[in-house]
C-alpha cells in the first residue's frame, strides 16, 4: 500500500473515530474496536516512514 493509500485510510478511520464517539461514547466497545483500528494503521505508517529514513 502506497503511503498516499494508508495516510487516506488513516483519515477515514479518524472520521469514523468521531461519529462512532459522538454516537456511543468515548469507552463503548464499537469505539475501542475503531481505535484500535485507528493505532494499527499509525503504526504501520510511522514503522514504513521510520524503515524509509533508516535506509537513506
């Protein structure tokens, strides 16, 4: 996945963050899942940024 691909994945997964809060609450289940969701895809775009920039 290219890194324009994760950072819009990442954006749509921040927007769905908040609608899901507003609706549920910040410690409802369906919440946690999307946050969870949400760490996943920043950690796999901070481990490819960090993998770049040890490489150059």
């Amino acid at each position: 996945m290219s890194k324009e691909q994760l950072l819009l994945k990442i954006e749509q997964k921040r927007t769905e963050l908040v609608e899901i809060v507003l609706k549920h609450g910040f410690t409802a289940t369906p919440t946690i899942k999307v946050s969870q969701d949400l760490d996943n895809l920043l950690n796999q775009y901070n481990t490819g940024k960090s993998e770049k920039s040890l490489s150059n």
